[in-house]
C-alpha cells in the first residue's frame, strides 16, 4: 500500500512532463535574431534579412504547424530558406503543399534544399521539388544562382542533402563566383567536412533539432550528425568549426538551427524549436560585438 502511494506521484509527474515534452515545449517556438558582419557585401544588401525555416516535419495528421505558420507570420525578412526536413513521411507531402499554400507571401520570396526526410526510401521527393518550384520556391539541388535581390544578386550554393549522401559540393560550387559574398545553404552540418577551402561565408544548416532532448548538464543526448562531431545548435566559426569538421572552412561560419518541428519522437526537452533571422551587415562600429560572435577589426 504505501509503494502504491509512493508510486502514484511519480506515476503522476512523469505524465505531466511527458505532455509539456509532446504539447507545449514544441509550441514555444524561440524567434532568434543574429547580425552578421559580411565582408564583400555588396552594399545594396546592408540590411538585407534572411530567415531560416527548417526541419518542419509536417505530417498528414497534424502536429505544431499551426505555431510554426504563426511563429513565420509574425516576422519579416527579404528572403526565406527552407533547409530541408520539410516533411514527416510521404503523406505529409500534400500537407505540407497545403501549409505553404496557406501562408502565401507570408514565406515569400523562398529557396530550398532537401534533407533526408526527403529522400527516405518510402518518400516521392520528387513531390517536394515539383511542388515547390510550381509555386515559385527555387530547389537548388548541388547547384548556385545568383539570387536577385534589392536590385543587386546574392549568390547562394545549395547543396543536396549530405547525411543520405545526396551532396555534390564540387558540381555545387561548380559555378560559384570566388569573390562574391556567398551563403550556403546545407542541411545537416555534416556538409562542413566537404567545404575543403570553398567559400561560403555564411552556411545555414539544421537537422539536429538542437538534440531535441537536452538534459543539464549533459546538453543534447544526440545530434544524428556523421561525419562531424558537436556541431549540434548556433554558431560555429574558426579553429573550432575547422577542428570539428576537419575540413578547411577559412572565413565560413555556420549556424546550426534547432529548427522547428520533431522527428519520429514528437518530444522536446531544454531545446525549444527555433525561428532564426539573420541581419547582413556591411560595416559596424568598431569593437562592437556581433551576434554571430566576430567583431569588426580595430584600428
């Protein structure tokens, strides 16, 4: 009798956590802002913004893509990148469509690349890519455009995804301009092991999910990465995204978003999904510190 008592409480307590993992900490989606100092931008794009929409996850049965169309509706930015993981299994390609549909100009302009929920075996992928390009989103699979923006061009590098082995970096870059300003985009960091030397100023990558499951102390208890190791959420640059990756990354920074939905596991713990905005910038005052961590040189 009193083992049952003593169980009860806990019986209890773990429900009620298991409903905040599962109901409510996915719907606290966590708009992040960055301001990134870029070198050779041209100065038109002073100001430019890009948000970061990534690993969605949309089902046919429905999740959290009520916050995360809410969450998209509340910013605003020159252009949206869908980096992969858009959808949770072949039914939830219709689903998806309908989503982006529903939110029109609310994530317009878009370019997108694909992740590994799109090329599961089970999956049509090539759903994705048609149904993106018929309402004018840009898949840019292993290749570069030139994206026109503010009356100038961005040029941006999209690479297929690289935990399924899909990415081609060399075909990627193949066209790739190296004195202009570039952003890449990659859906999982493990992209970071093939820049070997290319320039991409700024790489947006997602498929952790942040771990998903943090506990203190310990962080993430995982982060489905393969060929890098902690490369799990915000931003890496320097010696230590060269020493992770052990590729040569020269000027690249990376950030890896949390992104915003959940995998097969529809729980989140300490990891709430995430909306990044980033600010280019062209010049700032000296010392003065950015987001992504660099600073302006002195003197």
């Amino acid at each position: 009798m009193i083992s049952l008592l003593l169980l009860l409480p806990v019986c209890a307590c773990l429900y009620a956590l298991l409903r905040y993992m599962r109901d409510i900490e996915p719907r606290r989606i966590e708009i992040t802002r960055h301001e990134v100092f870029a070198e050779d931008l041209p100065p038109e794009l002073d100001g430019l913004t890009i948000c970061q929409v990534s690993d969605t996850h949309i089902t046919a049965h429905g999740r959290h893509e009520d916050a995360i169309a809410q969450a998209i509706r509340s910013v605003r930015a020159d252009l949206y990148v869908l980096t992969g993981d858009m959808i949770l299994f072949q039914e939830g390609i219709p689903a998806f469509l309908r989503w982006l549909d529903a939110l029109g100009d609310s994530l317009r302009p878009a370019v997108a690349v694909l992740g590994n929920a799109e090329h599961k075996s089970f999956v049509r992928g090539e759903e994705v890519v048609q149904g993106l390009e018929e309402r004018g989103v840009p898949m840019l699979n292993n290749r570069v455009i030139q994206y026109p923006v503010r009356g100038v061009t961005l040029q941006i590098v999209g690479v297929d995804d690289p935990h399924t082995e899909h990415s081609d970096f060399a075909r990627a870059f193949a066209g790739a301009k190296p004195d202009c300003w570039t952003l890449l985009l990659c859906h999982s960091p493990d992209g970071a092991a093939d820049l070997r030397g290319r320039r991409a100023d700024l790489m947006l990558s997602g498929h952790t999910h942040g771990g998903q499951i943090r506990l203190p102390l310990l962080g993430a208890l995982m982060s489905n990465t393969k060929r890098v190791r902690g490369l799990v959420a915000g931003w890496y640059s320097g010696a230590q995204l060269q020493r992770r990756a052990g590729s040569e990354v020269g000027a690249t920074r990376l950030y890896v978003s949390r992104g915003l939905g959940t995998s097969n596991v529809p729980y989140r713990l300490f990891c709430r999904p995430e909306l990044p905005l980033f600010m280019l910038r062209c010049r700032r005052r000296d010392g003065e510190q950015a987001s992504d961590g660099s600073r302006h040189p002195t003197g």
